[in-house]
C-alpha cells in the first residue's frame, strides 16, 4: 500500500480501513496506526496542548462514528457465518472416518482431520495440487460424474484388495451453496480398516472391560481373526480365547457377530482417538500448565468482593506485592520460585478487579485501588511491604504508594506506562497503543469492540497470540518467548486475564488512559523505574520524564531488554528490591 501524501488520502485510507477491518480483525493495528498518523498531520508538530478534544480531533470522530457502527454490522454478520462453519468443522473432526467436501472436479474445498492423517504416504488415495486422486485415478472420477449427472445420488467404491483397502462413500448430500450459479459440492467418506481403533477407555468405561480385554476387542472390531489378534497382542491363542470368552459374558453376547452389532450400536465408534493433526507445535509444545493449587487464595473484601491473590517465594521473607499489568492476572510472573527462596522474597500478586477470578467493581478509579491492598495487607498480617509496578500497573503502585507512604516502604517500576496529560505523552507510545489509548480517553464507545479482537484471540489460540505481539519484538523479548517455561507462564497469565467479558479489559484500558488522580510530585518513597532500551511500546524519553514528576526517584535503562525484562532480568531486579530494604 502506497505512503499517503496529504491527511484527504490518509482519511480515505482510514474509511477503506475500518471496512475491511470488520472481515479481517488482524487489520485493527493498521487501523489505529493510521488513525494515529491522521491525527498527527493534523495536529502542528511542536503540539504539546492540554487535552480535551482539538477541533481536528472531534472532526475525525464525528466523521468515522457512522463508519465504524456500520462495518461493526457487517462484523456480526461475518462473525456468525464463521462460527457456524467453525461449528461444522468441529463436528467433522470429531468423525473417526476421513471425510471431505469436494467440487465436480475433485478439488478439495474441506478436509477433517482424519483425512489428512489417512492420506499420509497412502498410495491409493492423494492429494494432488489440491485435488483428491484415487488408484485407479477413474474410479473417485467415474463415481462423481454419475452423482452429477443424476445417473446415482450416491456411489461406493473400494480401492485396493487388500488389508490396507479404502472404502469410499460420495454423495451429493444438501451441502448449501451462495447462489445457483456456484459450483455443485459433493461430500466424500473414507473409511479404513486400520486407520480407527475404538477407544480402548470407551470400551472399559461401557462394558467393564479390563484393559487386556479392551485391546482385544479393539482387534476384533478391526477385523482381525482370533489368531491374527493373539499375534498382534503378543500373547497365546489360549489367553485370546479366554480373554474374548470374558467379553462375551460382559456384554451379553454368545458370538462375534453379536458382539460387533452390540459395538457398533454404541456411540464408541464415533469417537475419534487418532492424533490430531496439523496442531501448532506451540500447542503442542507449550500447553499451558494447571494452576498451582498453592497459589488458589482468596479474600473477601470488606464490601463483599472476592479479591485472588497468589503468595509465593519465602514466606517469612521481605514482602513484596506486584501489580500486573494490561490483561494481566496473579500467574503472570516469572515462574521460577527458587529464585524467589534463595533471595529471600514473598511476592504477592493481586488481582485487580474484574481481572482474573476477583469480582468487577463498578465505577472504579486508578486512587480506589490502595483500599484493597490495605485490606488485603491486613488480611497476611503485613505492617511494611515493598511494591513492584508492571507496565500498566504503574498507576496502581504509584496510588498506593501515595495513599499508604508509612507502609510503602520502596517502590519498583518496571516497563513503566507514565500518566497521559498532554498530546507529547501520547507520541511517546507507538502507534497502535497510542490510538489504543486516544480512543479510550474520547471514544470509550469504541474501546470493547478493540479489546474484543485481543480476547479473542487470546482464546482461541494464545500461543498464536504471543507470536504475533512478539513478531517486532526486540531479540531479548524473543529469547523469552522462545524459552517453553517462561513461554507457558506467559500463555497461563493471558488465559486467565480473559476469564471475563472484554468489558472489564476495555476499564483497564481507561483507566490507564485518564486522569489518576494523583500528585506525583508528593509521593515520598524512593522509586527505582527500569526500562529497556529496546521497549517497543514506551519511548525512553517517557522514561525520563516519568523520573522528573517524581521527588525520589532513580532510572535505570537495560541495555537490549525490551518491555518484558521481568523475565529477562528477573533476578537482578529482585537482588536490586532486596538491597533497597
């Protein structure tokens, strides 16, 4: 896409933008990059003005509003026609046969899992340049001219003769099209002898087999002969004999004739064990692990609200309580508790409201958050404590620190996100976070639909997720990434963020946005702000200028880190909190 020279192209970019950004979500970034841009041609560039609203920018508002509501429309539409296919291809899945839905000739429109796996290294069924072949290559061909042509609804077909055979069935089926005019579809079943094994659980859990009988049965079903299983079993022909003679007694049968009809009028053979394929290896490699049970804690607050909370590291050590950022949550820290023991520290993470599992609170402010901690403080019996600030939750740290200065004893920013007072703060964020946070301040309106794109895909597939806000990331940011334990962690704290509706991460957003209501220039105790000098997200000069509001306060740049040197530099943060006691 071509560089706009003048804000007319730019506005008429931004209209094209906000359109196909309601077909392809992965577009909001370009969009708020643009609205930015937009912005700032309109704006004089030594702009420095206190906000509310300049006249450019009401104007721009005004003028997309009526955009935006209509492309969110056409968003619902699309959303619904995607969650109903989504719907049909988890049901596809699910089917132990391979089972895809072809045009006239032969390309594949959809495959289910089963398929893929069926068609790996076989040679009588292919994929070739997208389209299904068969060996011979006439017979699927053959087969869906007759359907076509009204000759047969349906046909049959075995290829091959031997163990390895495939059966499969075509037929034409009511598969929906968008018009007349679309091509005609057909849907194609293939089924293998050796490809599907009933589920061995499934089998002891509805008939009260043992496992030994279990896997004889899944041969049988197979169509394997009682010698053909004892061999395959690795066990002798008497034990297969008295192993099967156990099965007829357990499901009420004399023959195995009887005992395949009583199978296969159970829902068993619908479930599918095979190995999925075409998973993400980060899926695979990185599931996140179960939340540790030691870290389910619970209070309730002195107006009736949950507040979870994680206490790890050395119990009786220098207490130190966390503040998590944007979509944060209490498991979104480094992981390795030793650390936390060899250095001497209790760290406590709550969670904000309407974060994690801790109850939403309506109408809350940035200078409401110190009444929790203060309860909570109480609740562990805690005098003094430390407090340590993570991106976003600098302004929670700063308010306690202000509201609670003879309990606070030091103060910890790292990957500081400043206050929002002027234009020039603004600039200091790249641009999507930048027009994240614009549209929060003026067009909150807006702000649920945003954060909608980012809860879902955090659902769908966190590690997706991380690979795509950790494309541009700076090279430490990425050994992060690329280590599985810290990769894990990360993915476990996001999931549980998105817990509730996007409602609650768009107040976040806000609230980081607005006005927190406080003097930072009265705030007594010693901070300490690290920054890397690779963040992506916040300028260095916002670094410093962060510094300046502050009467006590030292800056430290890390040279290479990025915005998640809490993992990248974890000890020596802890060791620098340690010796500020």
């Amino acid at each position: 896409m071509n560089s706009p020279h003048n804000s007319t192209e730019l506005l008429s970019e931004m209209i094209g933008l906000i359109y196909e950004a309601a077909a392809d979500l992965s577009l909001w970034p370009q969009l708020l990059e643009s609205m930015s841009g937009y912005l700032e041609l309109s704006l004089p560039e030594d702009s420095a003005e206190m906000l509310p609203l300049s006249p450019a920018e009401h104007a721009l508002i005004h003028f997309l509003a009526p955009h935006f509501e209509r492309a969110h429309a056409i968003h619902q539409q699309l959303a619904e026609v995607v969650e109903e296919r989504n719907l049909l291809e988890k049901v596809m899945n699910r089917l132990p046969l391979g089972a895809a839905i072809i045009d006239a000739q032969c390309s594949t429109i959809s495959l289910n899992r089963t398929l893929i796996s069926l068609l790996q290294g076989n040679a009588l069924l292919k994929l070739a340049a997208g389209r299904l072949v068969s060996t011979p290559a006439s017979a699927l061909e053959l087969a869906v001219q007759k359907i076509l042509s009204g000759v047969a609804a349906d046909e049959v077909i075995r290829l091959g003769d031997d163990a390895s055979s495939l059966s499969l069935w075509i037929s034409r089926g009511n598969l929906p099209t968008n018009s007349d005019a679309s091509p005609r579809r057909l849907m194609v079943f293939v089924a293998s002898r050796t490809s599907h094994a009933l589920s061995e659980q499934g089998l002891i859990a509805l008939f009260g087999l043992t496992p030994a009988e279990a896997r004889l049965t899944q041969k049988i079903a197979l169509g394997c002969s009682l010698d053909e299983s004892a061999e395959l079993l690795e066990v002798s022909k008497n034990t297969a004999k008295t192993l099967l003679s156990r099965v007829f007694g357990k499901v009420g049968v004399k023959r195995q004739t009887e005992l395949m009809q009583a199978i296969y009028a159970s829902p068993l053979w619908l479930r599918n064990d095979l190995k999925q394929a075409g998973e993400s290896p980060l899926a695979i490699n990185g599931a996140p692990p179960a939340r540790p049970a030691s870290e389910e804690r619970c209070m309730l607050l002195s107006d009736g609200r949950a507040l979870y909370f994680s206490d790890s590291g050395d119990p009786r050590g220098h207490a130190v309580i966390f503040m998590h950022g944007i979509a944060g949550s209490r498991y979104l820290r480094h992981p390795d508790d030793g650390i936390l023991m060899r250095e001497g520290i209790r760290l406590i993470i709550p969670e904000r409201p309407g974060s994690g599992d801790s109850d939403p609170q309506p109408d809350r402010r940035v200078i409401d958050w110190p009444q929790d901690i203060a309860e909570l403080a109480d609740h562990l019996g805690l005098q003094q404590f430390a407090v340590l600030g993570y991106s976003a939750g600098t302004g929670y740290a700063l308010a306690v620190a202000a509201a609670m200065p003879q309990r606070v004893q030091t103060l910890h920013l790292i990957a500081a996100v400043p206050p929002i007072s002027d234009m020039e703060d603004l600039r200091a964020y790249n641009p999507v976070f930048r027009m994240t946070l614009f549209i929060a301040k003026y067009t909150p309106g807006l702000l649920p639909a945003l954060m909608r794109v980012m809860v879902k895909d955090i659902r769908k597939n966190v590690y997706q997720y991380l690979e795509k806000i950790f494309a541009d990331a700076p090279a430490q940011d990425r050994e992060v990434l690329a280590n599985p334990r810290l990769r894990a962690n990360i993915a476990t704290g996001l999931r549980a963020s998105v817990q509730r509706s996007e409602q609650e991460i768009a107040l976040e957003v806000m609230l980081t946005a607005r006005d927190w209501e406080l003097d930072l220039h009265a705030i007594p105790t010693p901070v300490h702000i690290w920054y890397g000098e690779k963040d992506p997200l916040v300028s260095p000069a916002a670094a410093q200028k962060l510094a300046t509001l502050l009467p006590d306060a030292e800056l430290t740049f890390v040279p290479a880190a990025g915005h998640y040197l809490l993992y990248s530099h974890w000890q020596e943060i802890l060791l620098a909190i340690k010796a500020s006691r």
